[in-house]
C-alpha cells in the first residue's frame, strides 16, 4: 500500500458507501411501477425493505423479493395468454384473407 493512501478507505468499503449514497443507488422498480399497477404495493414493499440499510444483504427481504417475483409471473402469463389469442385471431384472419386472393 502506498504511503498516500495508508489510511483511506479500503476500495471495497468505497464501492459500498458509494452505493449507500448515491443517487443511483435507486431500484429501477420504482420507475417502472407505472407498468406494472397490478404489483405496485409489492414493489414498494420491496423498496421499503431495501431502503433500511443491510436487511438486504442479509435475507430479510427476501419474502418480499418472492412476492413480488409471483405477483410479476402471474401478470406475464395473463398477458402472454391474451397476446397468444389475440395473435391466433390476427392468424386466422390472414389466412382467410390469403384463401379469398387464392380464390379470385
């Protein structure tokens, strides 16, 4: 270790409070809340949990995090399953369309 630096923090401790402090620190759930309404009181649950220090990095959210992750599944598969039957339907009509030109 050099001489300038024999009593600064350890780079390790650096990237930590950095990431306490800073700005960015900020879950991206939040600004994506308005996507998802359906799971919003999941996904400020979960940012409540992070938002008190180190219970994140020692397990105590991880309920949330689970609730969250299901309630996240459960609305892709609702909309998978409606874009599947609208995309049947569009199907359906193009091929009829195609069997009207291979008429004419």
């Amino acid at each position: 270790m050099s001489a300038t630096r024999a009593h600064a923090a350890p780079d390790w401790l650096v990237h930590i409070s950095f990431y306490f402090t800073s700005p960015y620190a900020r879950s991206a759930l939040g600004q994506k809340a308005s996507l998802r309404p359906v799971c919003q009181e999941f996904i400020e649950a979960l940012e409540r949990c992070h938002a008190n220090g180190w219970t994140k990095f020692i397990g105590a959210c991880n309920q949330n995090k689970d609730d969250l992750n299901h309630c996240l599944r459960t609305e892709r598969l609702t909309r998978t399953k409606m874009n599947r039957e609208k995309a049947k339907l569009r199907r359906d009509k193009t091929d009829q369309a195609l069997q009207e030109f291979r008429a004419l």
